[in-house]
C-alpha cells in the first residue's frame, strides 16, 4: 500500500495539516480498499524519542497555539514513505529543526515524492531541493519565496506545480486539488473523482491561483504630484482615454507623464488603467447581476472580448468562471449604493 507521511513541524497549520489526513484517507480502490495508508509524524516523536521522553515527546503547537498535535511517529517513517507532505508553519522563516533536511533529503535521493502545501514551500525549499525547479505558494507569501531563495522560480498564478518528483501548492484549499492530482497519478481518476466527491471538491477547478489575488492599484506617495490624477483615472475609467488626453489632463507632455508615473507608481499609464478596469469588473461581477457585454462597457474594455482577454490574462480565469466563484448572494437583487465604487478589500482565501 502507498504510504503518505505528513510531517507536523512546531506552529503547523492545521488546515495545512489535515487536507492530505482527510484527502489521502477518503481514496478507495475499485475494490473497496484503503488506497493509503496515512502516518502524521514530528521531530523527536516515534522511534527517535528515545526511551527517556516525556509525556510531551513528538508534541508540536498548532493554531497559533490554540492547541498541540502529538504525532505518533517520528522522523524514521519518512524512510519508508511513498510520498511526503510538507504542510505550512506559521512562521515559515524559522530554521528547520535537526534532522528534518536530512531525513526529507534521504528520502528524496530514494525516488520519494515529496509535496508542499501553502507555505510548507518554504519548508521544502529549505532543504535545497526546490533548487532550480518551479514552484507556487500563496500568493501573499510568493514574493518572499522568490527574494528568499532567488534559486526557486515562483509562479504565484497556479494552484500547484508538479515537477513530477517535487509539488507544490497554492494556498488554503489549493492543497485539495493537488492531493486529488496526485491521487488521479497515482490511481486513476475514477478514484481521484470518488475522493473529490467525499471531500466536496471538484475534480479540476476553472482558472488558477491568479484569481483570488488582489490586484491591488499601484499607489503613489503620499503627497505625490500625480494623486489627483489617479484619482480623476479611476473614476473615469470606464471612458476610452488615450494617452494624450491623460497627458493634458496632467498638464503635461506624454513623454512627461510617462516619466512620472514609472517614478511615483512603477509603472505607465495605460498599464495603471487596464488595472483600474479590472478592478472595477471584479467588483461588477461580485455584487451586480449584469451580463458580461454591460460589465465591459461600464468598466471601459469597449468590447467584450477585449474585456475576456484582458481579464484573462490578469485573473487567469474567465469572467464568468470568477463570478460563479465570488459573487455574492445579495447580486441577483441588482447593485447596492456605491455600485459605482472599487471597493479595496482583501480576498485572501481560496474557495
């Protein structure tokens, strides 16, 4: 039998922790039988406890410390495992305990798949053999990977990378669908379809991690000569503006503009409204009920394939796939007050 280790370091993420637990253990072959066989393991747990520890041997906090985990198996069932799972900590700059990097490492060099959820990627990418390799994470947490090991290429747009020995996910439930990628590899999908029904899941979901990021507007500094103008920008985005009309909106040449805005927001002016646009169409289709050729026109695309391409190729999904994700029950009603308005909060979950 395919035996998964689930490695619970100190501060693991619970959720991290228990998607391969539920997903790994839901599979079942055509006959009825477990497809795997589940082992959580810990530093200083199982075999190499030794015979003097404690009661609180192989104990990890978890939750913030809501509550401990006490895994029955130490860092030896890694040597026999199938595959490894490496859930997120919740501070995943802290160094890795003894023995953790060698024990992954050997186990690697054995042909052992090994996998990250969330920011178990930093885990994984610690013991060096992420080097080189493509790899995801959350999306809030992917530009530390890259700045912290600039070795790594990180995709923060997936919801998981298989580099066939090594995986890694996205964030919260972008775990969900890696475990069921692998079960699919591993035994087909009409065992991968039995587990993604038992974990209420579809099999494979529509876009990738792209979707849930908040394309956040690049802002000026405070005080910066440009805010008036990217205020003006955003409550007109819906207009068709061309370069010199911002330009002259500025009081200044496009060559001046185009100057100013890489100083004071990084990047140019079209590119800054384009985002504006696509703001304000999230916004749209979470909280209104109007068709896709409306939303287009309100938020400025001008057609609605220019609007599905360019929202595409920023949320990596398709306008109607993002709205059947994200819209809001109150949406069938129509918009609320202040439906003209982008409003800035976060959306930091996966669905």
């Amino acid at each position: 039998m395919h035996t998964v280790a689930v490695l619970a370091l100190d501060q693991v993420i619970p959720f991290d922790l228990s998607v391969p637990i539920d997903t790994f253990g839901w599979a079942r072959l055509p006959d009825g039988r477990p497809a795997y066989r589940v082992r959580v393991c810990s530093p200083g747990a199982g075999a190499g406890a030794g015979s003097g520890a404690g009661p609180g041997a192989g104990e990890v906090s978890a939750g913030g410390g809501v509550f401990a985990v006490r895994a029955p198996y130490g860092l030896e069932v890694l040597a026999d495992a199938d595959t490894i799972v490496l859930p997120g900590v919740a501070d995943p700059a802290l160094p890795l305990p003894p023995g953790v990097t060698e024990a992954v490492r050997a186990a690697a060099a054995n042909g052992t798949r090994v996998a990250s959820i969330c920011v178990g990627a930093f885990v994984l990418a610690a013991t060096g053999l992420l080097d080189g390799l493509r790899a995801t994470t959350h999306w809030r947490a992917a530009r530390e990977l890259a700045e912290r090991y600039p070795g790594i290429i990180v995709d923060p747009n997936v919801l998981y990378v298989d580099n066939g020995q090594f995986l890694t996910s996205a964030g919260a439930a972008a775990a969900l669908d890696m475990c069921l990628h692998m079960i699919r590899r591993d035994h087909g999908s009409a065992v991968a379809a039995h587990a993604a029904r038992m974990s209420v899941m579809p099999l494979e979901r529509e876009g990738g991690q792209a979707q849930f990021i908040v394309h956040d507007l690049p802002p000026a500094p405070a005080g910066a000569t440009l805010e008036p103008l990217l205020t003006w920008l955003e409550d007109n985005c819906d207009r068709d503006l061309a370069l010199d009309e911002i330009a002259a909106r500025a009081r200044m040449s496009s060559r001046t503009l185009n100057r100013r805005f890489r100083e004071q927001t990084g990047t140019t002016p079209l590119q800054w409204l384009h985002r504006a646009r696509v703001r304000r169409a999230q916004y749209l289709l979470e909280t209104t009920p109007y068709p896709v050729e409306r939303i287009a026109v309100q938020a400025g695309f001008g057609s609605p394939t220019a609007f599905r391409e360019r929202f595409r190729r920023v949320v990596g999904t398709s306008p109607q796939a993002y709205r059947r994700s994200f819209r809001s029950a109150e949406a069938g009603s129509g918009p609320g007050p202040g439906a003209g308005v982008t409003p800035g909060v976060a959306r930091v979950g996966a669905r």
